[in-house]
C-alpha cells in the first residue's frame, strides 16, 4: 500500500491527526511525536502538513501493533511467519510422490511472481526534478537539541556488491551536511559497510541511492534481518504477495521502485577521507557521539506528484521502532526455529531492551543444558549476536505476560548454578561495553532443571527474584533478593520500565556482575571516567566516552507547550522529557558526571 492510500486508510481508522498549524520541522516535530509515541497504544500517526517546505511529513506511522498490521497487510504479526512454515515445509518435505512434487509447481511460480520486475520508462517517483538537486528543498528533521545537525531518519538506502551485483537495500541515518551531502552512517557489521569497502578494495566510486516513502512494505523490507544476498524487494513481494517494479536511476546505474516519494541519487568517493558525523539521539534513549563516516554526494533528487516525506523520531522507548521490531520478531520466530535452534518455542524482546539488549526464549527442553545450546546458537545467529541479556525458559507459560515471567525464573533459577556468561560482538551502540562492538553477555537459565542440572540446593528459594536499590543505600550486605541491581542516585528505581532500560544500556555483563553468596549483582550505574565500581577490590578502569540521555530541551518544551491549543490535535499531552530531565547532566551529547 502506497504512502498516500495508507494515510488514507490510517484517517478512516481514526488513526491519524491531520495538523494545519506550522510547525518547525527543527525539534518541533519531535517533540510533539514524542508526546503520542509514549501515549497509550502509541498514541496516533501524525501529519504535519504545513512544514515550511512544499512537503506534509508523516510520523509516527507505524507507531502501534494495529499500524504495523495495516502497514502490512496483514490481521495480525503472526500471520507472515505462518506463511514461511507453510512454504517452507511445502519444499522440504524428505518423502514426496512424484505426484506430490508435481504439486509444488504452482508454489514455485508464486515465488516467480514474487520477483521485482524491471521496467522501462520513467517511474511516478521520477515525475518531479528537484532544481539543483538541493537537499535544503525537504523538511528534514533535527530531532533533539545537542544533535549534529538534520537527519534523513527513514531512507532505504541502495547499494549493489560490485563482485555479483546483488543488491542490497538498508537502513541508514543520513546528517544533512550541506545541500548536496550527507553522511552515510552504516556500522562495520551493516551490509552497506562491507560494500563500501570492497568498492575501497576496487579502486571505485560507489554508487548509492536513497529511497523514501512509497509501499510501507518496503519501509519495513528495508529494517529486516535478512541474510546476505536476499533480496529486500523479493522479501516485499513475498510481503504484499505482488512483485516490485523497478525502474532506472536517472544518473546512476541502479534501479528503485517505481512507486517511491522520494529519489535521492549520488555516490560516495571510497577514497575520500571520512568526515565527522553525529551526534544524534538514537533508539537507544542515548546520544550516539559523533564519529568518521563516508560522505554521500548527490547528484539527483526527483519525487512523485504531491509527495510525503516519511520520518521517524527514536529516543527513549516506547517509540514506533519498538513496532517494528515486534514485528520482526513474530516474522522471523518461525525462520528461526526452523534453521537455527528448532527448540524455540517462542520470543520475546522487552521495548525496554531497545531491539538488542533483553531477548526472552521460550523453548521445548528435552535435555540438559539446552537453554546454554540455545543462547549459543542465538548469539551465533544474525544481528541476534549484538544481545547481551537472554533469559531462556520452558514449559506451560505466556512469556509476553512479565508477571507470570518474574514468577517462572524466581522458581526456577539458582544464581550459583544457572548463571552463564560469555563474551561476543555487541552493537556499535551499546556504550557501556569496555570495548567498542565487543562485551560482556549473560544467559539466565530459568529452565525446569533435569537431575544432571541440580548441582546444589537453592539457597535462595525464600528470596524474591529481583531489588532494585540505589547505589547510596547499597552496602553489600543486606541482599534481600536473588538479584539486586544497583542504580545511580537520580535514578528512580520505582519507574521499572525506565530502571529496566538503564540496566539494558548501561551493563557490560562480565565486568559489571558477580555472584556473591549465591545472589547476582549487578552495577547498572552510568558507566564514565570517574564511576567507582560497586565491587569491593574490583579495579574500574573506563576509558570511552559515555553518552548523555537524549531528552528534549526546555526551551522545546515551553515553544509546544505555547502552540498546543493552535495544534487542534486533542487533549494536552505533557512532554515525557520531564519526567527523565534530572538525568541530563551536561548541555552536550556527551554525558559528564564529575561525582564518583
């Protein structure tokens, strides 16, 4: 569905405001996301259609479980993987008739229909040229006061591996530098990344092309955790059960859908020295600081009629990434029990783990130790190799339901004997890491335990499953529950949603956990120069720079405060920066805590 009928379809929903009033598409607009994103449900899709520039911005779009199913076409998340067993075991069934291998011919022409179609002739996104190809001419979004600049924060960003000529299509932030460049912000372990390098290798310019809007499939085809070499816009076909025209770049040798918003050709020079990009508040809830990245030249931009200009704001979760990745973790649950670990009954990643931090399994236990077999096979799996905090579990219970949860591992686990860490890569994100991309990571097997596993009687069995406490009342001693982790002093340890996603970003399992005397502590303060560790005769040594939490500023605040009634968007909404103000230390993206 295009991104014109699928706002269409949004406002017959009753899911979707229409705002008249100007609003500044520098932090304005993000503020104002902001208050709906974190609203009940995820509040509603917004359209901003007065922004300064010729274009509507639409945020928020796929901000709720119900927009992410209209965005695919779908009744509900569980639908798609439904349909990859089906197709899955269609072809791999060991015994098949010949007649029964006859009857997989119509499948495999629907796989065939799937394909993306090449097409001759100019697409609708090509109806407009943008005059000198001017970046400025869009209402890029500056989202949160210390970012470096104005950030593409939705593009589907194109690049071809110039060995077999596969493309790939990813999702990359973009700063705006310029009117004709922007950084290219893809990390080491992304696929662009690896292209741009083999480009370098080459000897080449890289040619690069940035898509927006269009089938709000291809939105989500672009974020997906596709293995190297499958084609996001055959993923989309299969999606929307309808292949994919693609039509000719004007001015480089690529090919987009012919139904996008918005083209942005260019290239970058694989030989040019990388320029200085960020910061920006990213989906961790923390700024991501600046660093070196490729700079993308642009060479054409053209638009369909009466385009839409697609954004997203992240930060603080819940933001409408979280729905994405839900969605991604019902499609892909079934081609992940299917090729990596069969066992996988089901999985659950918190909104407060931002993707990567907490991921819950559910599995089929029928021997020891498959809940560390499963944790390895994980983090051996795709970008599942950036978690850091998994929690496997078995047998009759909902683990989309916490309650139940909690009381699943405080029965089932005892610290001294179900407690598994390691090390592997991480995200290039993750700021408390001791090294960049490499850390610490923790397996909590809350199994029902075989013979073979019950080393030694739960010491604990009395003991509530988790405390949280500041660091000021934390003496060592008094250890009233199986877990207790440790925050700053600013930290309310009352707010679980906001104390659980601090303790996702701010651990490097190995260094910031021990065990002691049977009970797991845990150090979840903010990780900088002159952090003191909570452990007795355990040397803190941190090196890197620790980012400040993204938070709207005051000025911000006061300026959406003023225009709200003007907004005509409903109930007031206070700002959700308010309630995180007081653990902003500093007035940059870097955080800066001179107190131990």
């Amino acid at each position: 569905m295009i991104l014109s009928d699928f706002i269409k379809l949004l406002e017959s929903k009753n899911e979707l405001i229409r705002i008249k009033e100007f609003v500044d598409p520098a932090l304005e607009i993000a503020e104002i996301t902001d208050r709906f994103s974190k609203s009940e449900n995820g509040g509603k899709s917004l359209l901003f259609e007065n922004t300064g520039t010729d274009f509507p911005v639409i945020t928020n779009a796929f901000g709720s479980e119900k927009r992410m199913c209209y965005a695919l076409g779908i009744n509900n998340l569980d639908d798609i993987s439904k349909r990859i067993n089906q197709l899955f075991t269609s072809f791999v069934s060991p015994k098949m008739s010949f007649f029964e291998k006859l009857s997989l011919l119509p499948k495999l022409k629907q796989v065939a229909d799937w394909m993306p179609k090449y097409k001759s002739g100019k697409g609708k996104c090509q109806d407009i040229i943008i005059p000198n190809s001017d970046l400025n001419q869009l209402p890029v979004l500056k989202c949160y006061p210390f970012d470096g600049g104005r950030f593409i924060t939705l593009p589907m960003v194109h690049t071809i591996n110039p060995e077999n000529n596969i493309r790939n299509v990813g999702m990359y932030r973009m700063q705006i530098f310029d009117e004709k460049t922007t950084g290219m912000h893809w990390h080491k372990h992304k696929t662009g990344a690896t292209h741009f390098e083999m480009y370098k290798r080459l000897n080449r310019i890289m040619p690069v092309v940035v898509t927006l809007g269009g089938d709000t499939i291809y939105t989500y085809a672009a974020t997906a955790p596709l293995p190297d070499g499958i084609d996001e816009y055959l993923f989309a076909g299969f999606l929307r059960k309808q292949s994919v025209d693609l039509v000719k770049c004007m001015t480089q040798p690529m090919y987009v859908p012919s139904d996008v918003d918005f083209v942005i050709e260019g290239y970058v020079d694989t030989h040019e020295p990388l320029c200085t990009e960020g910061p920006f508040g990213d989906h961790t809830g923390f700024y991501s600081l600046e660093d070196l990245f490729p700079k993308f030249h642009v060479t054409c931009i053209t638009h369909k009629k009466n385009a839409i200009y697609p954004a997203t704001v992240v930060g603080i979760p819940p933001h409408e990434d979280a729905y994405i990745a839900k969605a991604t973790e019902r499609i892909f649950l079934e081609p992940v029990r299917l090729v990596v670990s069969p066992e996988i009954e089901d999985l659950d990643m918190p909104v407060e783990g931002v993707f990567h931090n907490i991921t819950i399994v559910k599995i089929k236990k029928t021997y020891a130790g498959q809940a560390i077999k499963t944790a390895n096979a994980l983090w051996g799996a795709g970008q599942m190799m950036f978690n850091k905090i998994m929690i496997v579990v078995n047998g009759n219970i909902d683990i989309h339901n916490y309650t139940d949860l909690i009381e699943t591992v405080n029965k089932n686990i005892n610290i001294d004997s179900d407690i598994y860490f390691t090390k592997g890569p991480l995200d290039i994100l993750d700021h408390a890491a001791q090294s960049s991309g490499f850390g610490g990571k923790i397996c909590i097997d809350a199994t029902e335990k075989f013979a073979e596993e019950k080393s030694m009687e739960n010491k604990s069995e009395n003991q509530k499953l988790y405390e949280f406490i500041n660091k000021n009342k934390f003496d060592g001693k008094n250890i009233n529950a199986k877990i207790t982790v440790v925050f700053d002093d600013f930290v309310d340890v009352k707010n679980l949603q906001h104390a659980v996603w601090l303790l996702g970003n701010n651990i490097d399992a190995v260094r910031d956990c021990a065990i002691i005397g049977g009970n797991l502590i845990v150090d979840a303060c903010m990780k900088h120069k002159n952090h003191k560790s909570i452990f007795e005769n355990r040397e803190f040594i941190f090196t890197r720079r620790c980012p400040n939490i993204v938070c709207s500023s005051a000025q911000t605040i006061e300026t959406v405060d003023a225009k709200w009634e003007r907004l005509n968007v409903g109930e007031f909404i206070s700002s959700p920066s308010e309630k995180v103000k007081n653990l902003v230390f500093s007035q940059n993206a870097e955080y800066i805590n001179q107190k131990n």
